[in-house]
C-alpha cells in the first residue's frame, strides 16, 4: 500500500508527460512543473471530497472498476504525437462526470489564477493529470484488494500530506469555492495554528509599543500604531501566498518601525477597510450560483459605497501609513481576482455578478494608483 500517494503519482509523471503538457499547453518547463506540483494534491482533494457523497462515490467506483489494469505503463505510448489532445479530453470527461462541471471549472480557475495561465491551458492540463492520478488509484485499489469505501478511507488517512502540499492563497481559494471537500477542515485547521503564531507575534510587537508609550509616547498614538500591525497580521492571514508566519512577521518588523496614524479626522482608515474585506470575504464565499449571485448583489452595491466613502481619506494618510495601507490593498485585489475568475466559472454568474466586481476591483486598483 502506498506510505504517500502524492509521491506515487510524481514517480509516474515522467519527461514524457511534461513533455505532452508543454505540447498542449505550451508551458515552459518550470511552469509545467510548478503547476503539476499544486495540482495533484488539488484533484485528490477533490475527488477526496467527491467520495464522500454517495454519487461522487458511485462515480468514483465506476470508472475505477471500468479501468484499463495496465492504463500507467501504456500512458507513455498514449502521451505521444495526436494522442495527447484525446487523452486530455477524455480525462475532462472523466473529472466533470466525478466532480461535476461546476467544482471542475471552479478547481480550474483557482489553478489557473494562482499560475497565471489561461484556463483553458489549465484545463488542458488537469484533462492530461486525471488519467494519472486515476490509475494510480486504481492500483492501489486493487493492490490492498479494496472497495471504495476502503479506498476513500486511504484518501483520508493521507488528508494532513495533500493539505500540506497545497500553497496557503491556493487552498484558501479552493475551499471558498467548496472544492477542497474532505481535506479543508484539515487545511482550516493549519490556518487556524497558523493563525495563532501570528498572534503571538503581534502580541509581541505589542509589548514593545508599550514600552514606547512609557517612554513618552501618547495612547492614542499607540492604539492606532497597533491597529495597523493587527490589519496587516489579519490580511496576510487571510491571503498570504506564503506562509503566514514568516510573511506576518516580515511585515510586522518592517511596519512597527514605521507605524503612524490611519485617523482621518475621526476616521479610522485602516479599522474602515479591515471591515471592507471581512464583508467581502464574506459575501463571495456565500455566491455558488445564480440566485446566491443576486442575492449578494445588494451587499456588493453597499461594499462599493463604503469604499468610495474610504478614497478620498485615503489621500490624507501620512506616508508610512499609505505605504502599509497599500500592500493591504494589493492583497485583497489579488483575493478578490481569485473570486472573479470562481464566480465567472460558474453558469448564469457572469453575466449577473461579474460588472459589480470588476468595478469594484478598479475601485481598489485605483486606491495603490
């Protein structure tokens, strides 16, 4: 029985195969590679995901039972010259029938908006792993002599390794697309000790600021120098595309010695916009089809007012603040364009949802302008 299934899947993922993806695809060598590593924990957390319900279980054993026994050592033969564009489209057909059509094109664009690659390319790409990964778990069905249930079971046991092997940003975006299934309490669960570390960190910074205080310092000073660490500990928790304590503690070192005033008058700038994203966050993470698109509408219509009520103080920061309130801003734009390329995945969404969200990201763009 496989000790780590991702690992077996790499052991299969030859010259070969990146050869047929760069010939589909056109990604370079690194790309290809970047990609793939993201990938495959991200298909077995799906179809993790998929097992747990009783159709995708259902469809899980189909196709696994209607496999080819020596459907791994053909694939090279297979991977060659006018063969690759059927396999890849064969292996879409057999991730949509698993996934549904829905989760595969949100699995989509979350990969593709993480490598910076057209979705199609990504697609492609994902059509070109599912016979791969599939094989792979077709023979370790039959090397421990298992049924499905068994088999979702190995797939559970190995859950912490694929929640593991998938960068924070992209986990972050596959659970809020309902992707990550059986694997994000495992991915939440490491955000939250994650989340912890930060903290501890900030109390620190805290600590520190207090002993500026009593060197001096006013309170009020204080409570608003600390209320920028906190929205910057909070932001990259919520979308650092590394990890989150090293990222938390680069930028809590660089800010608490520059630290100034987010007050407007009697306006907490940073406070204001820590709001905007939480009801952001929020509100995408409720949008999964058309009636929840419009339903979401009138908050989004409200998000936009309360941001071009921000702009115009934004201009009156000091330049140490405007600078920490501008890397905020960047994170939540390339959060918010993880969201856009979810939603615009999904039927009937786009049209319905997509212009609200792409002024409200030229809202934002024009914040760092």
């Amino acid at each position: 029985m496989a000790s780590n299934i991702i690992q077996l899947i790499s052991d299969q993922l030859g010259n070969s195969f990146a050869g047929a993806i760069a010939s589909i695809t056109g990604l370079a060598p690194e790309q290809t590679r970047k990609m793939v590593s993201v990938a495959v924990p991200a298909l077995l957390a799906a179809i993790l995901g998929a097992a747990r319900t009783s159709t995708g279980s259902a469809a899980l054993a189909s196709t696994l039972q209607t496999q080819d026994p020596d459907l791994l050592s053909r694939l090279p033969s297979w991977l060659s010259g006018s063969n690759q564009q059927s396999l890849s489209g064969s292996g879409v057909d057999t991730l949509a029938s698993l996934l549904g059509e829905s989760k595969l094109g949100a699995l989509t664009s979350a990969l593709s908006s993480f490598g910076g690659i057209n979705r199609g390319v990504g697609r492609s790409m994902l059509g070109l792993l599912a016979p791969v990964v599939m094989g792979v778990l077709g023979q370790q069905q039959r090397a421990g002599n298992l049924d499905i249930n068994g088999l979702t079971r190995l797939l559970e046991d190995q859950k912490q390794d694929i929640a593991s092997a998938l960068p924070s940003s992209l986990a972050t975006s596959l659970d809020s697309a309902g992707v990550l299934g059986g694997v994000g309490d495992a991915v939440r669960g490491a955000a939250g000790r994650t989340a912890g570390a930060a903290a501890t960190g900030a109390a620190t910074v805290a600590t520190a600021a207090d002993s500026t205080r009593r060197r001096g310092g006013t309170w009020a000073a204080l409570a608003v120098g600390l209320a920028v660490l906190v929205l910057i500990v909070w932001a990259v928790n919520h979308f650092a595309g590394t990890p989150a304590v090293e990222q938390a503690s680069q930028t809590v070192t660089k800010t608490a010695s520059t630290a100034a005033s987010m007050m407007v008058g009697d306006v907490d700038v940073g406070k204001e916009f820590t709001t905007f994203t939480e009801g952001l966050t929020q509100t995408m993470k409720s949008v999964t089809d058309e009636v929840s698109a419009k339903a979401a509408l009138p908050k989004l219509t409200e998000l936009t007012a309360k941001l071009d009520s921000l702009a115009p103080l934004v201009g009156q920061l000091p330049t140490a603040s405007k600078t920490a309130f501008a890397d905020i801003v960047k994170t939540t734009i390339a959060s918010l364009q993880t969201e856009v390329d979810r939603v615009s995945s999904i039927s009937g969404v786009s049209d319905t949802i997509k212009p609200v969200l792409d002024g409200l990201k030229g809202k934002l763009e024009a914040l760092v302008a």
